[in-house]
C-alpha cells in the first residue's frame, strides 16, 4: 500500500499567537526606535555611552522591524519580509543582550533577551506558517506503507 500524504493547513491558534506577538514586538520596537530618534544626540551619547549616529541607526531598524512585523500582514503582500523583520530584530536583541552584559550586568539583559526571544519565536512561525499555507514541504505520510 503507497503511503498517503497530508498537507497540513496552518492553525488558527498558531496565528493568532503569532499576531500577538507580532504586535507586542511591534509596540515595544517602534517604542524605543522612535525614543531614539527623536532625543538629542548629546543625550543618546550620554546615557548609552555609544556615537549618536549608531543610536539613530539602530533606531531606524527598531523603527523599520517594527513596520515590518505587522504592515506586510495587514496588507496581505509579502508576508515572507514578516520572517525577515523579526529575524533582523534578533540580530539587534542579540547586540543588546552583549553589551547589556558586558557593560551593566547580567539581570539588566533579561529583558533584551526576551524580547530576543520573542523575536526568534516569530521568525521561526512565520517562516513555517508561510510554507504550510503555500504548501511548500509540508506534505507529510501519514501512514507508511507495510
């Protein structure tokens, strides 16, 4: 007997706690991205102890991540830049989480690392529920053949 195939449609729980996610994610990057953006270079300078023109780039990611975890999916267009937002956002959670340590301590970089986290959690789920909804590798047997 040949083996059967199923191709698993995306949940609906799984979106939706996605959605969350996203959206807290959102909050939290456009939050601090547009802090950055808008304080004076010499205040950014003073409390990060870092160039304000790497302050403002970074805001400028924070702020572009941000955009692009929920614009794409509340447009329905190229929601694969979702995976791609929240994986650039690891990328500056994973800088954070560095010099958090490596400057303030171990408990301050709790929360970058959450945030991390979250961030990887999204990439990953969406980059699967993009692929299951298109159908690209999720064919999976359902029962072998004997």
């Amino acid at each position: 007997m040949a083996a059967t195939t199923h191709t698993p449609v995306p949940s609906t729980g799984a979106n939706v706690r996605l959605w969350i996610a996203q959206s807290l994610l959102a909050a939290m990057f456009l939050f601090a991205g547009l802090g950055k953006l808008l304080t004076p270079a010499a205040t950014l300078e003073a409390q990060a102890h870092m160039s304000a023109e790497f302050l403002y780039f970074i805001g400028v990611c924070e702020t572009l991540g941000a955009l692009g975890l929920v614009l794409p999916g509340i447009f329905g267009r190229h929601r694969e830049l979702t995976s791609a937002a929240a994986a650039g956002l690891v990328i500056i959670m994973t800088g954070a989480v560095t010099i958090t340590i490596a400057t303030v301590g171990v408990l301050p970089a709790t929360f970058p690392l959450l945030l991390g986290v979250l961030a990887t959690y999204v990439a990953r789920g969406r980059r699967t529920w993009i692929a299951r909804r298109r159908g690209i590798g999720a064919a999976m047997p359902t029962r072998l053949a004997r």
